[in-house]
C-alpha cells in the first residue's frame, strides 16, 4: 500500500489561511489501512482545524467527507456538488489522489494534508515499513525476494558497501543492511551463486527518470 | 599476472614489476586555496608511487577530485583520481573520465562513495546511478573496449589505471572474497583496501583470496593509517562504520603516554607494513596518514620503502 503520514498541523492551518469554508476529503484506500487519511482521520483533523480556529476568532466551516478512493474518477465524482461550495479541498489522501482531485476539479485549490511517503506494509498496527521504490523492472529474483534499490541506502545492486556492520546499515545502528538480508536469505535457500553475477548498469529509464509512467492494458480499451 | 602496461601510469608499471608498491593520499582543501594542495605534496613527494586524491570523502564539500589532481601533476606528483558514484550520474562519471584522462590523468579509484548523512550537507539527493563494479566495468569498457556505457564509440580512449577499494572487515565477511571476485570479473586491476588494524582477519580474507586465485588477477594494496593518538583510535573503532580496531591495540594506545601516543602510532603502522609484506599475494600498501601527511615519509623509511624504485 501507499503510506502517507500527516503533515504537521501547523503546516496544515498555514495553508489554509484565508479560507472561510473548505471541505478535508479523506479516501477509504491505503491511507485508511495506515490510520492517516480515512474516515476517523478526517473527524480528528476537522475538530482540530475548528478548535484552532475558534480560538483565534476566526471560525472556519469544514464540510468532513471520505470517499472509497480519490485515485479513481468514478469515486472522486461523488463529491462533484459539493466541491463548488468550498473555497478549498484539504484532501487526505496519497498524492495521486490529490492529483486526480486537481484534475477533476480545476477551478478549486487542491491542499495535500499528507506527506506521501513510501510503498510499503504494516510490520503491527502503526508501524509500517517500505518494501518497494517502484523501480519499474523488478529485480528479486536474484535476491531471494529482497530489494536492493529499497532496503540497501545506496540502491547498490551488487552487494553492501564497506559500512556494514554486524547486520546494520551505516546511516543508522536502527537500520538494518539490505545486503545482509539478502546475504542470509540466498544462503539459506542455497542460492548464492546468484550473489556472484554482476547486475550491470541498471536502466532507469523505468523508474521515474524516462519521465510520468503509465501502464496501458490495450485489451480493455474500446 | 601479465608484466604488460596498459597505460603509461608509473603506478602500474610499480606494480607490474613486481615490486612493492606504496601509494599515499591526500585530501583536498574545504576551499579554494590552491596552496594547500602543493603544501601536501612537498610532504609527500617522493615517499610514494602515486598518491589518492580523495573525492570528497566522508560527504563533506572540497575541492574536487580532478582539480587537486592536477595540482598534484604541476608537482610532479602521480595522483590517483578518486570517483564516488554518489554524486555523479554516468552522464557526468563519463565526461569527468575523459576530462581527467585528456589532463593527464593516468589512475583511477572506483567507490561507491560514503553516504550524504555523514557529511556536511545530509538534506543533498544522492545518485547511485551505478555502483563501484559497474564504474570498474564502465571505465574497463572505456579503455580496452573504446565504448560509452551506452553502446557508441570513443574517440579517444581515456588510458586508466583502474582501481577500487575493498573493505575485509565489513559484514558479511564471507560475502567479502566473493566482492573482491566480482570487482575482478568486472575489470579492476588494483584493489586498496580499508584500513587494517585487525591483522589477524585480514591474513583470513587474504588466504581466501590467494585460495581463489584472485591475487593473479588483481594487485592487492593493504591499508595503513596511523594513530596519532588514543583517542583518535577509540574514535575509529567507535564512530567510523566498517572500521576494525581490535581491543589489544586500543590497550596499547591507552596505556601509551599521551606525549608517546603519536610515535606509537608509527610503530603500530610500521608494524604492519612488515607484516603486509610477509603476507602472501600483498602486492603493496596504502599509507592514509589522514591530516598527517608529513608522516607518510616516516613510516614509509621506517619499513624499508625508501627510496621509491624508478621506472
């Protein structure tokens, strides 16, 4: 899932200045699995807002609505009646569904009230960890199911550098060395021959530097 | 190993000769006195085959690579020009390549290069656009090959000694012959490796690269720094990732006088040269006085290294 995390409230009211009346959209996909931007998200951000703003004298009207995914059309249509009466949408969910709130909807600023941050799962309940850097050609196969890119701080693709150290990466004694874990991983499945290959010179042309990706399926176009 | 040169660095033919080699380093200036540099190596001449300039090691801001290397020429020095795939994609790697071989440049150090977190500008994007083995493969296809990453031709082939360095005392340690194998498979010709202060380990990774052959196929330079002092040794063992201070030598250190700890520090270093060249497939070493470039020539006579042979 794509993990977001909210962004200081501080950062959040600035943004908001000026408006009298504003809608924060939350979205019922991964940031509602990572507790940042559903439904009960939403509640405690616009109380938040409200109080804040109470106290300066200077209430602010919130319209509070959560759709199932603001990265998809037939959802974000939903709120189409209601987005003409706010000033502005505050919305909660991953930066893509802000970008297609700000498709939609053109003539209404659109405001991130999250910082995007990875691609990744939830170790326990509050405690998520990135697992993928969407690369674009996936490499695990020679790593025992392992990203280099995503868990190695230098993306190296042929082994750890010279900073590891007792299974931790050299940025952090907290984190731990993608190499390592690959290391353990192929030698307990008796593939460690596959270590010795040298991955050549990556082409990122399939990561976010051959420009915005898409994925086409021709077999469902009419 | 073949006596033939490839390019006309006095490194190489050192080595290629079989004799041992010694190279030094030097790191460049945090601004842009250019004095700094011919300070360095009025010290340093003449007590080395060629010396590394750093390329902005630990992620702190200096003077560049290439620069200082030059410099480093007009004093008739040999530099080694050191490149970290952290700060350069292989658009620019490539055209720093030509740059430093069209001035002159005649070796090269191929590193992945030390994190931004370390150095003085931790909010900077990294690039990691290759690692060291692809660098070593990109500047081996370069020189013996006369082709860019991409495919088209060079005219002009930049003549480089190629080197990289290797870390035995990074985990995990039986990943570390099969590193230094890669780095062969994919062209490396001189490896320096990180500091030894564990001597006990290093003969280990030795043994497993003369068992592989890999000693045949690559010159092994083992790395020395000496301890100024006690308390740069605990620094070393404490703060510095992948750095390998055994207990009986920090027990020396401590238990030196202060005023004696510099000297000390010399023995320790001159100790282990000794012991390098008794080791079997160490073809040289590496003396890294860091900050303490007047101590290169020292040590260097301390161990018999004096006078460097000329080719």
């Amino acid at each position: 899932m794509v993990v977001g995390e909210r962004k200081p409230f501080e950062e959040i009211t600035r943004m908001l200045e000026g408006h009298k009346k504003v809608m924060v959209l939350g979205c019922g996909g991964c940031v509602t699995v990572c507790l940042t931007g559903g439904d009960e998200a939403v509640r405690v951000l616009s109380s938040q807002l409200r109080m804040a703003r109470d106290n300066q004298g200077n209430p602010i009207e919130i319209i509070e609505k959560t759709v199932e995914r603001q990265c998809d059309p037939e959802y974000i249509e939903e709120v189409h009646a209601l987005v003409p009466e706010v000033e502005a949408v505050l919305s909660m969910a991953c930066g893509a569904g802000v970008g297609f709130m700000a498709e939609r909807y053109t003539s209404t600023p659109l405001y991130p009230a999250l910082n995007t941050t990875f691609v990744g799962g939830s170790k326990k309940e509050g405690y998520y960890v990135e697992r993928c850097q969407t690369c674009g050609e996936c490499k695990l196969y020679y790593t025992g199911g392992i990203c280099p890119i995503t868990r190695c701080s230098k993306s190296l693709l042929n082994g750890p550098c010279g900073g590891s150290t007792k299974g931790k990466c050299e940025i952090d004694p907290e984190v731990d060395c993608g190499w390592q874990l690959i290391v353990d991983r192929l030698k307990s499945l008796n593939l460690m021959d596959r270590y010795e290959e040298i991955m050549t010179s990556n082409d990122w042309r399939t990561n976010r530097d051959g420009g915005p990706r898409k994925m086409l399926r021709e077999d469902f176009q009419r | 190993m073949t006596d033939e040169c490839k390019t006309e660095s006095r490194l190489e033919k050192i080595l290629r000769s079989g004799k041992f080699a010694v190279t030094g380093e030097c790191g460049p200036p945090r601004g842009a006195d250019a004095e700094v540099i011919r300070k360095k190596c009025g010290l340093l001449k003449n007590n080395a085959d060629a010396f590394n300039i750093t390329d902005n090691q630990t992620s702190v801001v200096r003077m560049s690579s290439i620069a200082s290397a030059i410099l480093m020429m007009q004093e008739g020095l040999e530099p080694v020009m050191q490149m970290v795939c952290r700060d350069r994609n292989r658009i620019a790697i490539q055209s720093d390549i030509l740059g430093g071989a069209a001035l002159g440049i005649k070796n090269m150090l191929c590193l992945s290069g030390d994190h931004q977190k370390f150095g003085d500008h931790p909010q900077a994007k990294n690039v990691f656009d290759l690692d060291s083995i692809q660098l070593i493969q990109a500047v081996r296809g370069m020189r013996d090959e006369g082709k860019f990453i991409g495919g088209e031709e060079i005219k002009g082939v930049p003549k480089l000694f190629i080197g990289a360095a290797e870390n035995p005392f990074a985990d995990p340690f039986e990943i570390r012959v099969p590193r230094l194998a890669k780095k062969v498979a994919a062209g490396v010709e001189f490896i320096q490796t990180q500091c030894i202060f564990n001597v006990t380990k290093f003969r280990e990774w030795m043994k497993g690269v003369v068992d592989r052959g890999l000693h045949e196929k690559v010159f092994i330079l083992g790395g020395v720094t000496p301890f100024k002092s006690f308390g740069m040794a605990k620094y070393m063992a404490n703060n510095v990732p992948g750095m390998d201070v055994p207990e009986e030598i920090l027990k020396r250190m401590k238990d030196t006088p202060k005023e004696q700890q510099a000297e000390e520090g010399i023995t320790i270093a001159v100790e282990t040269i000794k012991q390098l060249q008794e080791m079997p497939g160490v073809a040289g070493v590496h003396i890294m006085a860091i900050e303490w470039e007047q101590k290169v020539g020292e040590i260097a006579e301390k161990a018999g290294l004096l006078p460097r042979p000329s080719v």
